[in-house]
C-alpha cells in the first residue's frame, strides 16, 4: 500500500500537472465559492452510461435499425462457409494475408491446386468479414451519434466565449467553472468511448482488433487527463471539430449499403470539404492558440507540453489522412464514382466492399487499398 501510495504521489506531482504555485486542493471542488472545478471522481459516471448505450444500441439496432435496413434491400446473409480444413485454416490463422510463396507451401501440404487453395483462401476471409446489414446497422447507429454529439456541442458552447475566441480557453486557467451542459457533453463522449472499446469483443472482429482497443483506451485516457487537469475548455473544442464531419461520412457509407451511388458521391464530396475545413482549418487554430496564445497569458508548466505536442500530433495525422481522402476523391471523378468500402476516419480501416468492381492496376484507388491491409488510429480522438 505504501508503494502504490508513493508512485501515486509521483505520478501525480502538482509539479507536472498544474501551474506554478497552484496544488489540487486549489482546484479541488468547494474550494472556492465562486468556482466550480471539475471533480475527478465524477470520471465513474461514464462507465454505467456506456452500459445504458450498449443496451440502448442493442434496441435500436434490433427492433429499428435492422428493419429498415432489410426495407431497403441490404442483405443480412453470410457468404457461403469455406470447406474444413485444418491444415489451411492454421495457415489462415497465422497470417490471413495468402503469399504465393504460402499458397507454394500449402498446395504440397494438402495436394490442391494453386487455384483451390487460393479459392477457398477467399472464401475463408469473406466469411470473418460481417454482413452488410450488420455494417449498415453500425454505421447508422454512430451517425446518429456523431450528429447527437456535434449538435449537442454545438448548443451547449453557443453561448461559451471559448467556442468564439479560442483565447478564452485559458483566461483564469485553473480556476474555470464546469456548468452542467459541458458536464454532460464529456460524460457522454467518454461513456461513448467506453461503450466501442466493450463492444469489440463482441461485435464481429476485424484485423486490427487490438490497435482499435489500445487506441479506444489512449482516448479515455487523454479525455481524463484533461478533466482532472481541468483543461475542459479546450477539450470541448477538439470535442465539436472532430465530430462535424464523421457525420456525412457515415451517412456515405450507408447511402452506399443502400446502392444509392450518386447520393453517395455527394455525401462523400461534402464530407471531403468539410473536413479538410475542420481538420485543417478550425483545428490549426486551437493548436495555434495553444502553441503560441496560451504561452502570452499562461506560466508555462509540463503538462501543457504534453497535452499541446498531442494535438499537434494529431494534425500530422490529420495531413496524411486528407492526402488518402484526396486520393479517393480523385480516384472517384476518374471512375465516375466511388470505388470500394468509403473509409471511416472515426473506426476502423475494413477491406473492401464485396460488391465493389475490380479496380485497375496502379490506380490510387488501389494503393489506398493495400494501404488498407494495416491499421490506421482513428482520427477522432478527443483531447489529442
């Protein structure tokens, strides 16, 4: 007990996580009348509300999702099971991708042809991937997240000097008040997060299961560090920026599902626009603020370091993403229209759509999909 009480101690020295001359009693709830601080313990809240929204997701996909998606036409059937085959389904295990110097290998193994065992090879990785109407049934479902989140961040930081001059995010830093509505917005954004990182282990798994979990559980981790730290301001913004646009992605998507092509393209035309403004245009200007505005008004300390070199490490993410999105775009007028799965910047990276048409050799389109073989983090992590 006395050496977790000491690492405890060290760990959350006041020297690294607050401005000079200030201590966690400074900032501790009640400690001053006119201040409401953030209080570290309310950091438990988000974890029943994931449960309510596990169950409330559960609900809705079944008895409301599902259905309107088999209206439309999206198909919930599995593609046919591959054959048993112990020998090709360890080799499957140990590396999904199939190499020709494998497919070499196998063949002498189990005494089928190249093109048999490439065959089911096919067969044995459609049938991990899940179906349409359950994808439709996901990408429906974090739209009208996505969409609840941003226009509930929208309404409760109208009224908020910060969400108009980015300064205010530090004007009387520590000593800023949590009203209920910010309170709400990242309980629910935490519980949200939460809520994917349980939901893997049951929700079909994709190749890049693990990464998606480390990088759910960094997430967390970084929207807590910004609670107890009370830097809630700043964390809002990044909050509402990196919602707008994964709204008219997932609805891409499902217009997609849906086989409503041109709507669809326009969905991911608006979607590349209001990115780029978001990504490279609203964000740019918290990092500025925080790199060169909060310096002027603020004691520097080391956590402020920590926090700022995250964002700006999101923003060369966000560069190297809008280069890939540009590429699909351009590939997208070229052909006529979008090629392939639309990838989420708020997920996973999937393969590509089953019904997608074959793509040409050395096409951007095509690179971006080998690019796809290897997890991508999600762009929309909170407090960066």
């Amino acid at each position: 007990m006395e050496l977790f009480r000491s690492f405890s101690d060290t760990f959350w020295s006041t020297r690294v996580w607050l401005p000079p001359n200030t201590t966690w009693a400074d900032i501790a709830p009640g400690s001053r009348p006119d201040v409401q601080h953030a209080d570290y313990r309310d950091l438990i809240w988000p974890l029943p509300l994931a449960l309510v929204l596990i169950v409330f997701r559960y609900l809705l996909e079944t008895y409301w999702i599902s259905p309107i998606g088999k209206s439309m036409g999206i198909k919930s059937t599995r593609p046919k099971r591959a054959t048993p085959n112990p020998i090709l389904e360890a080799a499957y295990h140990q590396n999904n991708r199939l190499r020709h110097k494998t497919t070499t290998g196998l063949v002498k193994q189990t005494e089928l042809t190249e093109r048999q065992v490439e065959r089911w090879w096919r067969r044995r990785r459609a049938q991990d991937k899940p179906s349409t109407l359950v994808k439709f049934c996901e990408n429906v479902w974090r739209l009208l997240y996505y969409t609840y989140s941003f226009v509930y961040g929208v309404i409760v930081l109208w009224d908020k000097p910060w969400f108009w001059d980015v300064k205010s995010c530090w004007h009387g830093y520590p000593h800023q008040s949590v009203e209920t509505d910010i309170w709400w917005y990242y309980m629910i954004s935490m519980a949200f997060y939460w809520a994917l990182t349980v939901t893997q282990f049951f929700d079909n798994k994709r190749k890049d299961f693990w990464q998606m979990f480390i990088h759910h559980m960094i997430t967390l981790l970084l929207m807590a560090l910004s609670w107890v730290c009370n830097l809630h301001r700043v964390g809002s913004l990044v909050l509402v920026v990196h919602d707008c646009a994964d709204i008219l992605l997932e609805a891409a998507k499902i217009t997609k599902y849906a086989k409503y092509q041109k709507v669809c393209d326009c969905l991911f035309a608006a979607f590349t626009l209001v990115w780029i403004i978001t990504r490279l245009g609203f964000y740019p200007r918290i990092i500025y603020s925080s790199s060169v505005e909060a310096p002027q008004i603020l004691p520097m300390f080391p956590a402020y370091y920590i926090f700022n070199s995250l964002l700006i490490l999101m923003l060369c993410l966000h560069v190297v993403w809008t280069y890939i999105i540009l590429q699909i775009a351009h590939t997208a007028l070229k052909s006529g229209q979008m090629e392939g799965d639309i990838r989420s910047s708020s997920s996973e990276i999937s393969d590509s759509s089953e019904n997608s048409r074959p793509l040409t050799n050395g096409s951007p389109a095509k690179k971006f999909n080998s690019v796809n073989n290897s997890p991508t983090p999600d762009p929309r992590q909170k407090i960066k």
